[in-house]
C-alpha cells in the first residue's frame, strides 16, 4: 500500500462513518450494530470508532512511506551507476548486516539528511511522526510524547512533502528492484 492509498482508504472510511452518523434509523434498526444505544451512547461509540479510524490511518500512512523508502534503498544498493545514495546505502547495508542488524527507518532518513544537505528540515519534521508511530505499533503501553499533530492528514502531508522532496533530488526515485516473478 502507498501513502496515496492509505490516505485514501482513510478517507472512504471517514465517509462512511459520517454517512452512519446521518442515518436517523441507526439505533431503531434491529439489523445494526448500534440497535437499541440511546442516542448519546451511539455517537460516543461512533466517535470511538473514527478516533481508532484515524490512528489505524496514521499509522498506515507512515508505514506505507517506510515502505518506499526501504525499496528505494534496496535498490539503492544494488545500484552500478552513481545515483544519490547509492554509495552510502552500500556501506550503510553493509555495516548493519556486519553487526546482525537491519536497516532502521531512521538510518535510511539519517543517510539522506547526510547526503542532502537541504533534506535535512524536512527530513526532521518526518521524524517527528514516528514517536507517535512507535506508540501506535508497540502497544499503547507508555506515554506517547509526539509534540506534533497525530492526525492523518497532517502525516499524509508531512509524508507527501519528504516524498516530493527525494523526487526533486533524484527524479528516478523512488527506486525498485526488479521484479522477482
């Protein structure tokens, strides 16, 4: 799944919650999940819903953009030509499996800032999303200190931007290893 299509499921999914929201039957109608919830239950329910909604978005979102960037990087290293990155995902991919590692998200967006010094802001403001990443994928079990909007759109935009970003550097990105099939 891309960022576009997290973005977009998300946005189907909205649509229909708002369009249950209309729905005046929603609570009369044996058939529906919210039969017989008086009225103030109903929306809390609803309101519970579109918030997990939007933290499941979030974090499709952000890991749908660690999903390029990982493929780009991959093919990074197996790249003969010298294209942006390509000597550094080398060394990088090769002191990481030395040491039994994988390559971190945060290396790959490390390296770029390292490489590029204008990708450095955008870069930053990218990294910001991921505590909040963290706190969605690890369980929800300590406090989540993010310190930015933990919305999806606001991380589609922040997405959007550090992609549009690499494409200005390098017009071939992202980058894919050929097809295994």
């Amino acid at each position: 799944m891309t960022p576009d299509e997290a973005h977009e499921l998300y946005l189907r999914e909205i649509a229909v919650l708002e369009a249950e929201g209309q729905s005046a039957n929603a609570t009369r109608d044996a058939n529906n999940l919210f039969f017989g919830y008086p009225y103030d239950d109903y929306i809390a329910a609803l309101r519970a819903v579109r918030d997990e909604v939007e933290e499941r978005a979030y974090l499709a979102i952000v890991a749908a953009t660690e999903g390029v960037l990982q493929q780009d990087f991959r093919a990074r290293t197996r790249m003969k030509a010298r294209v942006p990155l390509s000597k550094t995902a080398r060394t990088l991919l090769r002191n990481r499996e030395k040491d039994g590692r994988r390559v971190e998200l945060e290396d790959i967006l490390d390296a770029w800032a390292r490489e590029v010094l204008g990708l450095k802001a955008v870069i930053g403001e990218f990294k910001q999303l991921m505590t909040h990443r963290h706190w969605l994928a690890h369980g929800r079990y300590f406090v989540d200190k993010c310190g930015v909007p933990t919305g999806p759109d606001f991380a589609y935009a922040r997405a959007c931007t550090l992609l549009d970003q690499l494409r200005n550097v390098d017009p071939a990105f992202p980058l894919r290893l050929p097809s295994m099939t």
